[in-house]
C-alpha cells in the first residue's frame, strides 16, 4: 500500500543517516580520505533529501486523490 511504501522510505532514509554517521567513524579512523569523505556525505545527503522528497511528494499526492474522491463521491 501506500502507506507501507511511505514507511520504507522512512526506514531508507533513517538508513542514509547511519551510513553518514559509519562515514564520520571511518574518517576518523582514517579508512577513508578526507576527498572521499566529503564526496560520499554530500551524495548521502542528496539522496536524503531526495527520499525526503519523495515522501512529500506521495503524501501530497495522497491528500489530493482522496479530496478528488470524495467530490466525486
């Protein structure tokens, strides 16, 4: 449904957060470059807000149909 759909991409972007948290840690441990870090937290966060987007956009979309549905009764 589309409401299971919209927690998903809840779950998905709870999970952009943690892998920009496992970003930091490997930074600092210095498994990953200072460039690579940079370049991969900047593509999380787009893709964060991108997910984000998205479930605005079906949450929109979803209040829109059901006021066409119910004008058209």
């Amino acid at each position: 449904s589309r409401k299971e759909f919209i927690q998903f991409l809840s779950v998905a972007r709870g999970s952009m957060g943690e892998v920009r948290s496992d970003l930091y840690v490997a930074y600092d441990l210095g498994y990953i470059s200072e460039n690579e870090f940079l370049v991969r937290k900047e593509k999380s966060e787009t893709i964060s807000g991108q997910i984000w987007n998205f479930i605005k956009y079906l949450k929109e979309n979803e209040r829109t149909y059901n006021k066409v549905k119910r004008l058209k009764g």
